[in-house]
C-alpha cells in the first residue's frame, strides 16, 4: 500500500512573465560565493541598494539570517552545508518565478553544491566569485573566528580545516583585495545590464 500522497505542481494564473512586466525588469539569482571575510554579504546588501535605487525588486539572502530560521536544524558538517545550499537553491528559484532579483551571501564551499543550483536555476543563475586571499580574509576577521579554527576551537571551518572550492567558470570575479567596494558593485551591475535583468532606463 502506498501511503504518499502525490504532489503536483499548481500553475499559477499570474505568470512570471506578468510579474516581470510589472516589476519593470527580469528576474535572477545572482550567486555570491567566497570565504569568510572576503565581502559577501557587504557586496550583495551594496550592490541590492544600487539595484533598489534603480526600481528593481530584490531580496538578499545573508548566510548568518537564513540560519535564523530556515536552516536552524543544520549544523556546519559537509552533509549539512549541501543540504543548506539545496534549500536556499530552492528558495531563490521561487524567488526568480516571483520576479525578484534575490542576491545570495554563502560561503557555499563546494563547487557540486553550487552546480547543482546552476542546474536547478539554468539561466537564472549567475555566480559571482567573491575573491580575497586566505590571509587578507584573516586580517579582517573581527569576530576571531579564524584564530579560533586554527586553535582548533571551531570544527570544520572553511579555509582552515574544510574545504573551499573556487567556481571554475563564474559569470564574475570580483577580487575585493585590489578592488574597492564602489568598483566591486559597479563590476556586478553592469554584468547584470549585461545579462538584461537591470532596466537600462531607470
């Protein structure tokens, strides 16, 4: 006896389509990867201030808030971390049908967890290569939690004693140890002009 209850997906009548049309630009998600201290989540919340400025609907998902809520029961184990980025994957791809540009700031370390969100999003998805040498991402770290890894106070921590797997292929590499903030933000806006998802006239 089969006690599943079948799931089918309901089509909506207010397309994505429509909803773009309203929001005055496309959707997407854009994929802000990197380690801890290289500038993820300044550049994503930046870059959201200048696409919000601009008229477009936007929502950033910060690594430390989905945590909060969403991925509570998850610890930082390998399993763990897939299943964290399986989740935000899904989310963000409802996100992209409701029309919104969602901006994501996760470590995301291993690089079969971000293509598997490539696969899933298709064209939506545009991963931007947050870059900053392990040293450089030391030196800013005011929460200590580098010293802390090495000291072998926090278990598996990227960079340290996890692994990190830089993207082969981004749409984008932004590398915040040679380059300011304004120039990182202007990088990834006019790759986004570029992909069509910013409206040019606002």
């Amino acid at each position: 006896m089969n006690n599943q209850v079948e799931v089918v997906w309901h089509h909506a009548t207010v397309t994505r389509a429509r909803r773009e049309q309203l929001n005055g630009h496309r959707a997407g998600v854009v994929w802000f990867t990197g380690l801890s201290g290289a500038g993820k989540s300044t550049l994503a919340h930046a870059v959201e201030e200048t696409l919000h400025r601009r008229g477009c609907r936007t929502y950033v998902f910060d690594g430390d808030n989905v945590r909060h809520g969403l991925c509570a029961d998850l610890t930082f184990s390998i399993e763990d971390r897939k299943e964290n980025i399986r989740r935000i994957g899904e989310m963000t791809k409802l996100f992209a049908d409701a029309g919104v540009i969602a901006l994501t700031a996760f470590i995301s370390p291993l690089r079969a967890d971000r293509d598997r969100v490539r696969q899933l999003l298709g064209d939506d998805f545009v991963e931007v290569y947050v870059h900053c040498p392990l040293e450089v991402c030391e030196q800013r770290d005011v929460k200590g939690m580098y010293a802390k890894a090495r000291q072998g106070l926090i278990k598996e921590f990227t960079g340290i004693s996890s692994p990190y797997e830089a993207p082969e292929r981004p749409e984008l590499v932004v590398d915040t140890s040679a380059q300011d903030l304004d120039a990182s933000v202007r990088a990834v806006v006019e790759l986004l002009d570029a992909r069509g998802l910013v409206p040019r006239s606002a």
